[in-house]
C-alpha cells in the first residue's frame, strides 16, 4: 500500500509539473502536457518492471545472466524511443489553441 501511494503522489506531481509547463508555453494545451504525464508515468512504471523481472531472471538462472541483460538493455531503449516520440507529439503547439 505504501508503493502504490508513493507511485499515486509522484505522479501527481509530475503531472502538474508538466501541466505548469504547458501554461506557460503559449498555444499549448492542457491535454497535451496531461499526455505528456501521463506517457512519462507510463514509461517509468515499464522500465521498472521491466528491470524487476530482469534483476530475477538472473538470479535465478545466472548463467544466462549476460543475456537477459542484452534483452533487457534493448527493451528499455525501445521504451525510451517511444517515450519521446510521444512526448514530442503531445508537447506540439495545438493548432485549435487561439
């Protein structure tokens, strides 16, 4: 229960951190900087169990250990890749802003 509220307020305040930098950008919306938290949170929570699941893999087969690394090291940079792809789209200036 304590993960899941220290993950809850974490996410909150990123949440407003992004949604503060979108106000004050002019012609950005507030859908895109609640994207863009919502993205961010998204990410960290698959990085994490990503590298969770992978940290247990090897201690319990640590002779594959070097390959589970590799796989792991690759799906993290896969997640970062689209990770900025999506905030880049949702931190694009809204062409419906006045």
């Amino acid at each position: 229960m304590k993960n899941f509220v220290k993950i809850a307020s974490t996410s909150l305040v990123m949440v407003l951190a992004f949604c503060s930098v979108s106000f004050a950008a002019e012609g950005t919306s507030f859908s895109g900087a609640f994207g863009a938290g919502l993205v961010t949170i998204g990410a960290a929570y698959g990085i994490g169990k990503l590298a969770s699941s992978a940290l247990e893999s090897m201690a319990r087969q640590p002779e594959v250990a070097g390959n589970i690394q590799t796989a792991m090291i690759i799906a993290a940079a896969l997640i970062e890749g689209f990770t900025f792809f999506a905030l880049v789209i949702c931190m694009q200036q809204n062409p419906f802003a006045s």
